[in-house]
C-alpha cells in the first residue's frame, strides 16, 4: 500500500525577499526537509508580490486580484500550512497581515454564516498549521514576560477560527547572535519538522 504524502505549502513571511535573512534560511531548512522525505511542497513569497492594502468592507466581500489567486491555490491544495516570519513591533510584518487580509477576501478561510444566530462556516478544516517567528529578544522573554500575546492572537483568531487544527508554532529568539553553532542547531531542528511535515 503506497504511503500518503502531505502536501505542504510554506509561506515566506518576511516583507524584504531581496536580502538574506534567517527566516528565509528556516524556509529554506524546512523545504528542504520535506523534499527528501518525499513530501509535495509549494512556497509563497510574500515579499515578492505586489498587492494593496484593504481599506473597505467591500473589498474584502471580493476575491482578491488575480495574482493573488493563484498564490491562494497553493493554500488550498495543501494538507499543512507553514508561516515563518520575524517579529516586528511586537507582531508580525505589516505586509504579512496585507497578504492574509488579502487572502482571507470573499470568504476563502470563513464562509458568511447565513443568519446572526448561525457561527461561519471554517472552511480550512482539515489542514494543520505550524507558525515560526523569529526574534530579537529570548523568546523565554516573549513567551512569559509579553504573554506571546501577538502569536496567541494569531492561533485562535483567524486561523483556529477559519479550522486549521493543530495549530503549532516554534519561536526562535536572539537570532542576532554570532553563535554559529546555534543557528545550525536551529536549521536542523526546523529541517526534521519539515521531514516529519509538522
């Protein structure tokens, strides 16, 4: 009986894709990864698309424009949703939110329930989801001192809501050390998620 294979599609967070950064390296670990466990993988570049902000109740009624479209087929062919992005102002990237504000149009995470008595429908149920930030600061720090208030958001916001399960995240700080032997345990440790697709 031949093995099912998730298909995983991971979504570079980071707003500047013209630079190197550590997050596109975690991407780039976990895709890695997940090739050479035979996984099915997809990426989306955040920093790579062009796109307008939301700005009405309209606009957001709609489907987004056609180059988005395609970027949210990727979403919706996969069986587990990878998000990487650094943590800035104490959340993620402003063009990160454009981009899933953006996706989220015409009800594509949330179908509009049909009266006020009635929940939306979640319509990524079925799909799992791993967030990985980055950060400056300890992420002991984040995760006590800041309530990780910003992921939490995230986790049973829009995602939890919309029926990804399970949501998991790791959280990487002090990402500016010269510790080189630390970025690599990292790496690694982001490249067995993606062997394992989790």
């Amino acid at each position: 009986m031949e093995k099912w294979m998730p298909n995983i599609c991971v979504i570079h967070g980071h707003p500047d894709s013209r630079q190197p950064h550590f997050c596109r390296a975690l991407g780039k670990a976990y895709l890695e990864g997940a090739r050479e466990a035979g996984h099915q993988v997809s990426e989306i570049v955040v920093g790579d698309l062009e796109f307008d902000f939301l700005r009405s109740a309209t606009a957001f009624a709609n489907d987004p424009a056609e180059p988005l479209m395609a970027e949210r087929e990727k979403i919706s062919a996969a069986d587990h949703v990878v998000i990487i992005f650094p943590l800035w102002l104490g959340g993620a990237p402003a063009l990160l939110k454009g981009f899933l504000e953006q996706i989220a149009c015409g009800g594509f995470f949330l179908e509009t329930a049909e009266s006020e008595k009635e929940f939306p429908k979640a319509k990524m149920k079925g799909k799992s989801l791993r967030i990985i930030v980055t950060m400056g600061m300890p992420s002991l720090i984040y995760n006590t001192w800041f309530g990780a208030n910003s992921l939490k958001g995230l986790e049973k916001g829009m995602f939890g809501l919309s029926g990804f399960k399970p949501i998991r995240h790791k959280l990487i700080g002090m990402v500016e050390t010269d510790d080189e032997a630390r970025h690599v345990r990292w790496l690694n440790s982001v490249r067995k998620l993606g062997e394992r697709a989790i």
